[in-house]
C-alpha cells in the first residue's frame, strides 16, 4: 500500500493537473491534454514488468480505441502494446512520471 498524500503532494497534482487542462472545456478535450502530457512528458525508455516478466517500455501511445495510455512494451525481440495500467512499474519512477500519477488522480475525482 502506498503512502498517503500531503497537502503538497495534492497541491502538486492540482498544478498537473491545471497544466494539463488549460483551455479545455470538455472532458473529452482533457483527456486529451492528459494524453499529450503524458506521451510527451515521461522519458522512454525505462524498465518495467508486466505479470512479473521485466520488459522495456520503448514508447507510450494513445490508445487506438476510447480514452487510454499504451506503453510499447519491448521484450525477447518482439512488440507489445498493453495499458498503462498493466505495468508493475519500477520503485524508480522514470522522468515525469508525475503526470500519471496527476491522470489518476483526476480520474479518481481530485480535480
């Protein structure tokens, strides 16, 4: 179980989140200031693991259908495309990591 959040770290998100926004007047458009943020704010490559096989995320991508983050999973030679969300991620963030954490947590209601 994580470790819960302070005022900053909630203050924090709530920037993210105002960053990732702005000039949005749709959930639809913010999903897609999120989606923008996050293929363009957190650095590839890193380690990860997925159902506990260690793979390297090459890249993160819209998801071709609906609203959604894929991570271009790279392991044994081959390609794979899963939701962000299936990824065990490392105990070491990788660079802007940050705004994953400020999607879910407006997902999850703390606008």
């Amino acid at each position: 179980m994580g470790r819960k959040r302070t005022k900053k770290d909630e203050a924090r998100l709530r920037a993210l989140i105002e960053e990732a926004t702005v000039d949005c007047y749709t959930e639809d458009e913010a999903h897609y200031g999120f989606l923008v943020s996050i293929v363009y704010g957190v650095v590839c490559p890193f380690k990860a693991k997925v159902i506990g096989e260690e793979v390297e995320v090459v890249d993160l991508q819209e998801a071709p259908m609906g609203y959604g983050v894929e991570a271009v999973c790279r392991t044994k030679g081959k390609e794979y495309r899963i939701n962000i969300d299936s990824l065990e991620w490392p105990k070491r963030k990788p660079e802007g990591y940050e705004w994953i954490e400020a999607y879910h947590y407006w997902l999850g209601g703390g606008r």
